[in-house]
C-alpha cells in the first residue's frame, strides 16, 4: 500500500495513443503485434507482398472458426441401409449448444386453433383407450419413441397419401431432433371428417377418440393436421411446397394484374362433388356471360401429355380466381390463394390447419353457394370497378401464403400440435409387436420415379438453427366470438351489395 507522501508516476495519454487504446484501459502499443520484427526487419517492397499474405491468412482461420458453427448435416446412407435394412442408430444428430438457441418470432394467429382444436381433452386428458378406439377409421398409427418413429399400418391410403404424410412427420423429427416428445397418434387419409360433435355431448358420452387428418368442420371433432401435397403429389407433378411456393411468387411476375384476363378462372375435376357440377353451369356460353372461364381438368390425358397444361405457376393470368371445396375440402386452396388475384371462394363447409386465419373482404371474396353464377359475375363486375381495392385482396391473400403458409411454419404447426398433444397423455406410450420402425432411409432408398424425386427435394438435411416460432396464447372466448363475429358481418356486408347490385339491374332492364 503507497504512504501518502509516495510520488506517483504520471502517465500522459496523447490523442494517438487514446485511439489504440484497448479494452480494460490498457495501451496497446503498434509495434507490440507478432507481425512486427518480421516486418521490421524486411525491406518496405516486401513488406507490401508480405500484406496480403496475412490478410488471406486471417481470412483462412476466421472460415475456420464459423465452420466450427455450421448445423452438422444428417445422413442419408442408402447403402448401408441396403445391406442391413434397418435403420441408423442416430439418425439425426442434436446439434450442441442447443439451449442457446435464437428463438423465433410468434406465431401466426392461426395457431391459436390448436388449442381449439385439442380442447375436448384438456380436462380429461388423453387415454390408451381413447386412442385406440380411434383405430376404426385410421389408416395408420405412428408411435415416436426417444425421438424414432414407429409405423402400424392398418389399410392403404389413396394414392401416397399417407406416404408423404408419413415422410413428412420424419423430416419435422430431422428438423428439430429430439424435440418431438414420446406419443402415439392415429391417422385417416380420408377426406371427410367422422367424429361427429353430437356423438360426444351430454353428461354421460364417452369421450372421443383424438383421430388426425387434413379438414375438419363445425360439426366434427377431428384434429387438422397438414395434408400430404407439402411433400409432393407424385400422382399429378404437384412439387414440394417450398419449391413450388417459390415458382408460384414468380408466376405472379409474369403478368400484371391489371393485364390479365378481366374474368374469373377455375381449371378442375368437375365430377367429384354435385357443387362443382353445378359452378360449371356458369361457364360462358353463346347465350350467357357470367364472366367466368372454366376448365374441366382430365388428369389422364395430362399424364400422357407430361403435364404441360397443369402447370400451376402459369395459371395466374386471370384477374380472379374460383376456390370450390370438392367431396370435402380441397388441397387446391393454397395454390389459388398464391396466385396475387383475388380469390373468390365458395362458402365453404370445411376448414383445413391454416385457412381458419382467412378473413372475408380481406383474404378473399365470399360466394354464395346456392347462387354460384349471379354472385361471380357481381365479384367480377365488382373488382372490375373497384380495382385498387380488388388488387388489394389478392395481395393481402398472396402474401399471407407466402409468408404465414411458408414451410418453416408448416413444421412449425406440426412441432406445436404434436407437443401439445403429448402433454395430453396420461400413460406411457408404447409399441406393439406390429410396430415397424421407419426412417428416411427406409422410404426413400426403396423409392422410384416422382415419389423418390419429390422425397429427395422435400429432405431435410440439417436441422433447424432456431427454435419453433412462439406459440400465441388460446383464444379467451369474447375474442373468439369477436372474431368470428368480423367473419360473418364481412360476407353480410358483400352480400348486401350484391343484392343492391341485382335489384338495380332489374330496375333499369
């Protein structure tokens, strides 16, 4: 300790040296660096060669560090599986340092029906027996155990239906290893939802069996999950959403809007529901203009003829676009909304994961269902005098599927339902012995022509370096009678123009 009389040493800081002055206070001297006896003791021109030599080599060793923070990537080994036919023992990787992980941002709102949707068990919680029970229907159950899953298959789906949803559930367990918790699920592939609401009201109903599977409506209790087509549709050359999501954004360049064609376009298989028969009726004829342009889609000849004609990235050259459900919801949805047109939608009777965060008046434009003709041709009319506005509502509905149905929240969606899921459980869940484990390998090295081609450019290779989006809290029940209270008041409000619009026709014909 220094007595008071000490002289102590004065240090004086000049304005060059403050410059270089380090963290902590302390003075870095220039000349202090390991470069300096080198270069001290070369001559001034080889001291300039000698300056992008270190530079490269600082390049060199900071490559080397971000390397050392790159997602390892996950094997694909066709090879070994070949030999043995069994699956990798780690097949994907949990990447270190996982707590310290970025979070994402919220939600888009229309997660918040998951916890809709999962409420018939939140007192009761979810049983063996109430899963099992719901085997009547299911096409198969998938078991995932410490991260693997595990395939019971009880009938063929259509088509690859369960196929690409099977591969899909196996690339969220890539994307976010050792994040799905331990569960046991039962899925139908069917379209139409079956567990009726009034089957499982009153005091003494058993509760209902959780059955996933791709629509739902007003009346079922069915849980939504994403359909097959956002992994390929290897029956028609419908790509993998993120590749087509991507074609679609630039197909909408192609044309401006206010250049395509002033008319209301659909191009589908007329014959699977009595309702698209009927929008048929209002296609253009000698005798009637309804401004619509419809095409019946023959999926047979578009085979044969390699599917130039259904090219779903070149079919945003009308003004509109009709949205009809088919024997029940359709997968179709999403592309129509992508197109940057207004989209005018049928009243529809079911709802799939994402279309419950639409918006009349916003998103799209309601159509009656019973009076299909008379209220396009009023939407048309409409848009066509209203452009700025109409304009708006395709945007508003493109942009919404580009950035809230993009494929990072489609896992997204999958990650929160099946957590929420499996904080339902009330027992432990198991294998039977009819349980097969299954893994990307054992899907895709077997696989052949587009189902191996759409499973390869829908495979996640690395896992995800943030973490899923934050999920919004459940709807409290005002604002989710508001909500959907705005819903019914925008398509009272469309169809009271509409009817202004047909009584002043009337009055001046």
């Amino acid at each position: 300790m220094r007595k008071n009389n000490e002289v102590q040493e004065v240090v004086v800081i000049t304005p060059r040296q403050e410059e270089i002055q380090g963290s902590g206070g302390h003075i870095r001297n220039s000349k202090d660096g390991i470069w300096w006896p080198v270069t001290k003791t070369l001559p001034r021109s080889t001291a300039v060669l000698l300056f992008p030599v270190v530079l490269i080599i600082a390049a060199l060793a900071y490559t080397r560090t971000l390397d050392t923070h790159k997602p390892i990537e996950i094997p694909l080994n066709c090879s070994a599986y070949n030999l043995t036919g069994t699956c990798p023992t780690n097949q994907s990787p949990i990447p270190e340092n996982d707590q310290s992980r970025p979070s994402s941002a919220t939600c888009p709102e229309y997660f918040r029906w998951i916890h809709e949707d999962l409420r018939p068990w939140a007192r009761t919680g979810i049983t063996q027996e109430m899963v099992e029970r719901a085997k009547q229907t299911a096409n198969f159950k998938l078991v995932i155990l410490k991260g693997k899953a595990y395939l019971e298959t009880y009938e063929k789906a259509y088509q690859t239906r369960d196929v690409f949803s099977i591969w899909g559930i196996l690339q969220l367990l890539r994307r976010y290893p050792g994040k799905i918790p331990d569960l046991e699920l039962m899925f139908d592939c069917v379209d139409w939802p079956v567990l009726l609401v009034d089957r499982y009201n009153g005091p003494n109903t058993e509760q209902p069996p959780p059955l996933f599977r791709y629509c739902g409506n007003d009346a079922t209790l069915d849980i939504v999950f994403p359909d097959w087509s956002f992994w390929g549709w290897a029956e028609v050359n419908i790509k993998p959403w993120e590749i087509l999501l991507g074609e679609l954004k630039e197909g909408t360049k192609r044309i401006p809007w206010l250049n395509r064609e002033p008319y209301a376009y659909w191009k589908g298989n007329p014959v699977v529901a009595e309702t698209r028969l009927d929008l048929m009726k209002c296609n253009v004829s000698e005798n009637q203009d309804w401004n619509a342009r419809l095409y019946a889609q023959d999926w047979g000849r578009e085979s044969q003829e390699g599917y130039k004609k259904s090219d779903l990235a070149s079919q945003c050259t009308h003004r509109y676009k009709v949205y009809i459900e088919g024997s029940a919801w359709s997968v179709s949805e999403k592309y129509i909304l992508a197109c940057d047109s207004p989209t005018l939608l049928v009243k529809p009777h079911y709802y799939d994961f994402f279309t419950r965060g639409l918006i009349p008046g916003h998103h799209y434009w309601p159509i009656k269902e019973d009076d299909k003709c008379r209220s396009i041709k009023f939407a048309v009319d409409w848009g066509n005098s209203h452009k700025q506005r109409a304009h708006q509502i395709g945007k508003a509905a493109s942009d919404f599927i580009q950035e809230e149905v993009k494929m990072d929240y489609v896992y997204d969606y999958m990650f929160h339902l099946l957590n929420s899921y499996a904080k339902l459980f009330r027992y432990k869940p198991s294998l039977s012995a009819n349980a097969t484990e299954i893994c990307a390998e054992s899907m895709v090295c077997g696989a052949e022509g587009p189902v191996k081609k759409f499973m390869m450019e829908s495979l996640v290779k690395v896992p995800a370096n943030t973490d899923p989006c934050s999920m919004p809290a459940p709807y409290d029940p005002p604002t989710l009678h508001a909500q959907l209270k705005r819903k019914e008041s925008s398509i009272q409000q469309v169809d009271s123009w509409e009817k202004s619009y047909w009584e002043n026709q009337t009055i001046t014909s």
